[in-house]
C-alpha cells in the first residue's frame, strides 16, 4: 500500500499576500506578524513612514525565511485618503504580484464625555474606522473580484456589543464596521471574497494602555472578566490567522470576539490582582 502523503496544514499561509492597515503597531503588527510566521508575504501601512520603517525592520529581523526573499514590506497609507489607499494597494501588486487578505486593523480612540463630542470628533473616528474600512475594501475588492478569491478582516470591538462609557464615537463607529463587514460578506460572496471581522476585548496597546492598565477602570473590568487578565496582541492575531487560512474557509459575515469571556460574564470571582490586600 502506499504510504499516504502528509496532511496540509489548514492554517498554512503560504503563497498568500496580505495588505495590514494599521500594521506598523499594535493588534495590526502582530496579526502581520502572524501571518508571515503562517508562510504569507506582507505589506504593512500606517500613516507615520519611521513607524513602518521601524515595524518593517523588526518584522524582517523575528521571522524565519529565505533572507533573499522579500516577505515583508512597508507602505505610508492614510485610509481617509483615496489616492494614498491606491498607491498601497498597488505598491502590494508591485511588490508580491497579488493581493489574497486585506486587514483593515488601522485605528483612532478617543475618550470624552459624550455632552463634549462634537462633530469633528465623531466624524474623524468614523471616517477612520468605517469610511476607511470601506475606502480599503473596495480597492482591494476589485483585484479579488478579478481572481475570484480574497479574504478582508475588519477590525471591530467589544464596544461594538457593549457600552464602555465615555467612547461613543469609538463604540458607533465600531457598530458600523459590524454591519459594514456583513453587508461586504453578503454583497461579495459570490465574487468569491469573504469577509469578517474580529472584535478584541481589552488588549493593551499604544490606542488604550494609559486608559486601562492600573487604573479604576481597569479593575472592573479584570473583576469582569472570567480570565482575569488582559488580552495580548498575538492572541488577537491567532483569530486573524484563522479568519484568513483555509481552516476558516467557510467563515463568512462574522465577528469573532476575543475576550476573555468578558461578554459571556454575569457573576464571576475574577479580581483584579492589585486589589488584593496582602
């Protein structure tokens, strides 16, 4: 009998291209970082060129391959900007041939009484999160239209489901990318692209670490989630690479939330640790 060839490995990325908004910090670096570990190739943006510059530079140094091969590259991309999301779709097409995932993960937050909003704020975190999901996802949309294959992930949130008080431009605009992601994955299915998004709990990053790392509002929420921790940035990107492989390649027009069971919790007996008295 002959012996059987190895299983391929479902989570395997290797051959695909992917385009990261919001790549050069945060949850939007380590999904890149996860997907290059998984065998894709990748285009990071952000807006700030030493941020790319710097991001690029260690995502080459952390990940295994052939060190003639490019794998990963940079591009500066504003997602308020028509022209600026083209030139990193096609500087994704001039690097790598292809575009197979797009993460829209490019973020803004803002804290302030919702009597102080005004519409300037609200508008610029809208046309971030929302417009600019939507401003990426066509341009991308139209190439894996043309190859009848792609995967676009949107970032959404905890906000997106429950209130945090005090971030009510963040938490519409988060709601909106919900309903943005279902209408791509319903509208683009039979163009062969599928779309989801993933809402993260509370994971530190340079958006909120001041607003929940020891501080009040921190606490409660640790005591309400059933983890009794925070999230990490890599186990944000774990659900990415599961979005974007073959394993979840019947996913479609869902938001996946990472929380730690934060949503799932009424009672628990999580406490924050520095609050107990020793």
């Amino acid at each position: 009998m002959a012996a059987k060839s190895p299983a391929k490995n479902p989570f395997d990325l290797t051959g695909q291209v992917a385009l990261v908004s919001g790549g050069a910090s945060g949850i939007g670096k380590a999904i890149a970082e996860a997907f290059l570990n998984q065998g894709a190739r990748v285009l990071v943006g952000s807006r700030t060129a030493d941020k790319v510059e710097a991001a690029v530079k260690e995502l080459n140094a952390s990940t295994p391959g052939n060190s003639e091969e490019i794998r990963v590259g940079g591009v500066t991309l504003d997602v308020t900007n028509v022209p600026s999301v083209e030139r990193a779709v096609r500087k994704t097409i001039d690097l790598f041939g292809r575009l197979d995932i797009l993460v829209n993960s490019a973020g803004v937050m803002l804290r302030k009484p919702t009597f102080e909003l005004n519409p300037d704020d609200f508008n610029k975190l809208y046309d971030t999160h929302v417009t600019g999901a939507l401003r990426c996802s066509q341009a991308a949309g139209h190439l894996m239209r043309e190859q009848h294959s792609g995967c676009i992930i949107n970032l959404a949130s905890i906000s997106s489901f429950v209130d945090l008080v005090e971030v009510a431009a963040y938490a519409a605009a988060k709601n909106a990318v919900m309903g943005l992601t279902r209408s791509l994955a319903n509208e683009w299915a039979k163009y062969g692209i599928r779309t989801n998004a993933i809402a993260p709990g509370f994971v530190p990053t340079e958006l909120n670490r001041k607003m929940i790392e020891k501080t009040d509002r921190g606490r409660r929420i640790l005591e309400h989630t059933p983890m009794g921790r925070f999230g990490s940035a890599s186990e944000i990107a774990g659900a990415a690479v599961f979005l974007a492989c073959p394993a979840g390649g019947f996913v479609n027009g869902h938001t996946l939330v990472v929380d730690g069971g934060y949503m799932a919790s009424g009672i628990g007996d999580a406490v924050a640790p520095w609050t107990i008295e020793k």
